[in-house]
C-alpha cells in the first residue's frame, strides 16, 4: 500500500506542492501549525526516522538543503525558523512516511512543553 505521501508524491492526491524534484517532494500542512508550515518528503517510502538507511545519507542531506532554500523563498530564513521530524508513537508520528516539518512565519514559543511523564520525575 502507497503511503498518504507517496500519493501526493506521485499527484494521485491533490496538495499545494511548493518544490519537486527527482529526490523530495514539499508541500504545504493541510493542518498549519504556523503561518509557514511546508513538509519535505523523500519520494521514496522511508516509514521512520529509525528506517533511514547508511545509504541515504545524502537523500536526508538533501531533504535540509531544500528546507534550507524554502526557508529563504518563504521569506522566514533571517528571523528563523523550526525544523522538525517525529518519530513513531512518542514522537507524535501520524504519517509513517519520513518527513521535516518547516515552520515558522511568528515566534515558535518553546521547542517542546514539559511532558506529563517529564512532569512526574521533576
Ligand atoms: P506527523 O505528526 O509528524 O506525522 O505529521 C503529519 C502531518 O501531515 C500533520 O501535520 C498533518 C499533515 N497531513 C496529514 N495528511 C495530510 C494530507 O493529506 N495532506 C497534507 N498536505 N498534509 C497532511
């Protein structure tokens, strides 16, 4: 079964695609978290974090440097931005197709809340 990301990837699913090529894909969140709120995806099915092979290491790289150059057309590079990428259940992961999560576009507050389990050991 194709992945939700797959689809959008191969435009079987209708997304605002702001960048493709021949190794990712970014589009816009359909639910923004900020006023600038794009995911990068690789084309290619990688569930997790924890599935990222040796050998994509360059694909991962290059998955930063669009992140880095939509920052920039996106007009947030300079008063910065948050890059993000949950892993499975504690990380908050909904779709299992590895993607960054780019916002910004406002001040982003802090990096992560305390957690109730966090909350339990202090
Ligand atoms: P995560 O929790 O890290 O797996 O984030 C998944 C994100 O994917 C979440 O912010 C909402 C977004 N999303 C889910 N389904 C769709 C979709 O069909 N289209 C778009 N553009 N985004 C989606």
């Amino acid at each position: 079964m194709p992945t939700l990301f797959e689809r959008i990837v191969n435009r079987e699913l209708p997304a605002d695609i702001v960048h493709q090529d021949e190794r990712v894909t970014a589009f816009r969140d359909i639910h923004p978290r900020a006023p600038v709120h794009l995911l990068i995806v690789p084309n290619k099915a990688i569930a997790t974090a924890n599935d990222i092979a040796d050998e994509d290491e360059a694909l991962v790289g290059h998955m930063f440097t669009v992140a880095r150059d939509l920052a920039k057309r996106e007009g947030i590079a300079e008063n910065g931005y948050r890059l993000i990428i949950n892993c499975n259940a504690h990380g908050g992961q909904e779709v299992y197709h590895l993607h960054v999560h780019l916002v910004g576009g406002t001040p982003l507050g802090p990096m992560i809340s305390p957690s109730k389990a966090l909350r339990e050991v202090l």
